[in-house]
C-alpha cells in the first residue's frame, strides 16, 4: 500500500486530494493543527506545519502533495521530513505576471500579478525554495479550480442566484473568459506524474478550452434546472463587488499537459458534480455579501 501525506487535508484542494487517495486505497496521511473535522479512512498527523520538530522523521512517504502558500512553508517542511520519494507542490497560475504574452507557457517569467499580488509572489518563493532543494519534483500550476468541496464562492453564487431565481448582473457583455481545472483531474494528473515521471517538472494544468463568463453562468443556471436572465453592469464598478472573478483574463498554455492526459472533465458536467455537492453542504462555502452589494447599488 503506497504512503501518502497531504498538507492540510480539511479544506477544499486538500482535502478532496486526501479523499480521492483513500478511495484510490492509499494509506493517506493529513497533516494539520486538527482544527476542523477530519476525513474519513485518513491517518491525522497533528501539529503545526510551521513547528513541526521531529514528528515526521519516523515516516518513509512514497508521496507529500503540498499545498503551500510561501517558501517558508516549504523549507520547513522539507527539513522535518524523513524518507520520502516524491513531492508534489500545487501551486498557481497567479506566477505569471498579467502583461506577459498570453498564453502563458511555464518557461514565461515569473512575476508579480497586479491581481494575485504577494499570494502569487509567495508561490513564485515556494517553487523556487523547492526546486533548489529538489531538482525532482514536480510543480503543478492550476487556473480556477472547481468542483466538489470548493469553500471559495464562485460556483456556489451562481447556484445561489439561480436557486432564489434572481437576475444576474453580469460584467459588461459577459464576453470575459475564464479559465477551469476540475479539482478531479488534477487528482488525475498527479497519478500520471506518479507513473510517468516526465522529465519535465513545471506544468500549467487546466482545460483547453476557456468559457465565457456569460456561458458560464449558464451552465450555472441550466444544471440547478432554472434560467437566467441578465442585467448587464457597464458602469464603472469594482467587478468583485458583486462578481466572483477579478476583471482579469488570462489563458493557460496546457498542451503538455495534454500530451500526458488528452482528456478533461467537460464543464458542465464537473458543475453538475459540483451542484450536487453544494445542495448538501451549503455551510462549507465562505459566502460573500454579493447580494447586499447588489441590492444596494445595482439597479
């Protein structure tokens, strides 16, 4: 049975990674400051990742998948580590400055991103901390990520809307384009990588194919069995007042990632999974005051 630890492990990327590993028949390690419920079938390491003495030394993992945020994350753990075969890091795609030629390839310069600011710096430290340490692991730079467990409301709003039968005041004509990975076929990929061991060890993942923020919506509604009807927003308004994206388009190059796997969720069913999840755990999104923003300054 192969040995896995998942940083983390109770929240959205996580977590989802850890359970997917269960269900794969992994003996799946979480570590975390048990602070919130754990999943089940997983063994909980507990502490802080920050000061985590000796309590990993005992362990030969045959992989950490790690989802941290700075270098210091990385370094310490890597210090606190035993015996371990691979490593993992999810990072972002918010590495790539947004004026740098789209779309963006991982040999793109890295750099600040005026909307990902020091959280897309501080990805940019952790993958550089890692690599210099160990030259053989492997970095794995996601889009929007989507589906079951996802706490952050994008998906979740929209259901919402959709569920109270509201309009949906769209930015401009809705033409912006965003870009999706589901949260199951990062899960896919990391085993490719597991198997394959490409000799390459940076790579953009997501879907091919980007979606309008209109088309988006859509699927939305269409998978909770309502229709939408739009009001259009032209005035000059912070977009993330009422929206759940950044004014912010961008595309991902995937296509070595295809090589490897060709074939991604379609977005409309990864919505549908993640429709249904969200019926039963309304209480496990961070919810923002859209609709009070909405209701006050939107005709």
């Amino acid at each position: 049975m192969k040995k896995v630890l998942v940083t983390g492990g109770t929240v959205f990327v996580s977590r989802y990674i850890a359970e997917y590993y269960v269900a794969q028949n992994y003996d799946v390690y979480v570590l975390n400051r048990n602070s919130r419920e754990q999943s089940k079938g997983v063994t909980l390491i507990q502490a802080d990742r920050h000061n985590l003495g000796e309590i990993l030394k005992e362990f030969d993992f045959d992989v950490v998948i790690d989802t941290a945020y700075n270098s210091d994350d990385v370094e310490l753990l890597l210090n606190a580590l035993g015996s371990y075969k691979n490593y993992i890091l999810i990072s972002s795609s918010a590495v790539y400055p947004e004026y740098a030629p789209q779309p963006f390839e991982e040999n793109e310069t890295l750099g600040i991103n005026k909307y990902w600011g020091k959280y897309g710096t501080d990805k940019i430290e952790a993958e550089n901390t890692l690599l210099k340490r160990n030259p053989n692991a492997y970095v794995l730079r996601p889009p929007y990520l989507y589906g079951q467990m996802n706490n952050v409301y994008r998906e979740a709003f929209v259901f919402d809307c959709a569920l109270a039968s509201r309009k949906f005041y769209l930015p401009k004509n809705g033409d912006m384009k965003l870009q999706f990975f589901h949260i199951n076929d990062l899960c896919r990929f990391i085993d490719v990588i597991l198997d394959k061991k490409p000799s390459q060890h940076i790579f953009n993942v997501g879907n091919e194919i980007a979606i309008s923020v209109r088309e988006w919506v859509e699927f939305c509604y269409e998978v909770t069995g309502n229709e939408v009807s739009f009001v259009n927003v032209y005035d000059d308004i912070e977009q993330r007042n009422y929206f759940s994206f950044y004014n912010y388009e961008y595309y991902l190059d995937v296509s070595k990632q295809e090589e490897l796997m060709p074939e991604t969720k379609p977005l409309y069913e990864g919505l549908k999974e993640a429709f249904e999840w969200y019926k039963d755990n309304t209480d496990k999104v961070n919810k923002k005051p859209f609709f009070d923003y909405i209701d006050k300054n939107l005709p």
